[in-house]
C-alpha cells in the first residue's frame, strides 16, 4: 500500500513564502551590515549585565519569532511598510519644524531682503567687524537667502521675547530677534540676528 502525498498544496505554500524570505534574507543582511563593533556589544553587556550567551540566545529567539512571522504574513508586512512611507514625509516635516527658534506666533511683519540688509547693515568705527549687512553673519544672511528657493517664500522677522519656552524643554533667558522664511505657512529657515 503506497502512500500518494499531493504536492500542490506543499508547492503554493512554498511560492507564497517566498516573498517573505526575500524580505528575512534581506533584514538579515542588513542586520549584518549595521552590526555593533565589539566594544559596543562589550558596553551594551556590561551596562544590561548579561552575558553574551544569554543575549544571542535572546537575540536568536526575537529574530526567529519575527522571521516566521514575516513569512506567514509578508502581505501584512508589506502593507504596513508602505504605510510607514506614506506617513514618513509627514514626520519628517513635523521633526523639522521643532528645530527652528521661532515659530508663527513669533513672527513679527514681512520685510524685503533689502530691507532687512539696510536695517542691519553694520558701521564699526574701530574696524572689527566687517562693514558689510549683519557684520560677522553676512555669510549665514547669504545662506539663509539662498533658502529662498520658490516664487512664494517670505522673508518675516521675528522675536521672542524674554523667558519664552521654545520647544519641549528649552525656554530662552533674554530676548531674541532674527529673520524667518515662511513658506506654504511653515518656517523653512531662521537666522538669528540678536540674543541676550
């Protein structure tokens, strides 16, 4: 009496996981390229006291855990990898928004380049600073004007007065003025002209 086992079944499910293996192999791959050198790994042990046995048993269990289940369930993962993308310019814009000083309740009024190079321009009778629009931060007007890329942009200037909190843990301890690019209702560039 022979056994007759139907491989078709064998044979989709193996077409289906490949897709996901590609994805492990990948990772794994990666994984490899960005490994920590020794002397992190010794750190990392030394702060976490565990020995290195325990954490690449740990290590192996966690990788294993997750590689099944990117090969049982590659669609799901790569539906949410393309959200991830889908959301990530949008957190990339809200990261660069907090690195600036000011924000749009700090800006002041619109003033042209021109302006702005008369309002600051800088006569140092002994000669130690450059007689040039904002003195030793000419150059850093330059690049902050070179920021001003598209037909739209605005030129505003700003100032926060004293003990203002300016991010999550930052407060300033005197007064600062500066100038500002708004673009499409967003600070795209600030230059920080004077502070106490």
């Amino acid at each position: 009496m022979t056994i007759n086992f139907d491989y078709t079944l064998l044979q989709w499910f193996g077409i289906y996981t490949l897709p996901g293996l590609a994805y492990v192999t990948y990772n794994i791959i990666k994984l490899y390229r960005e490994r920590n050198s020794q002397f992190v790994n010794d750190m990392l042990l030394a702060i976490h006291n565990k020995t290195s046995t325990q954490k690449r048993i740990e290590d192996s269990i966690a990788y294993g855990a997750a590689s099944i289940c990117i090969l049982v369930a590659w669609p799901a993962v790569i539906v949410w990898w393309f959200m991830q993308k889908r959301d990530e310019p949008d957190a990339i814009d809200d990261e660069d928004e907090n690195d600036f000083t000011c924000n749009m309740g700090n800006l002041v009024s619109e003033i042209t380049p021109i302006e702005a190079e008369v309002f600051n321009q800088v006569h140092d009778p002994l000669g130690k600073v450059p007689n040039l629009p904002f003195g030793h931060l000419n150059k850093a007007w330059g690049r902050l004007l070179a920021e001003m890329t598209e037909p739209a942009d605005q030129l505003w200037s700003f100032f926060i007065p004293k003990d203002t909190h300016i991010g999550l843990y930052r407060s300033v301890s005197g007064d600062v003025r500066g100038y500002a690019i708004v673009r499409k209702g967003k600070i795209v560039g600030e230059l920080v002209v004077e502070s106490d």
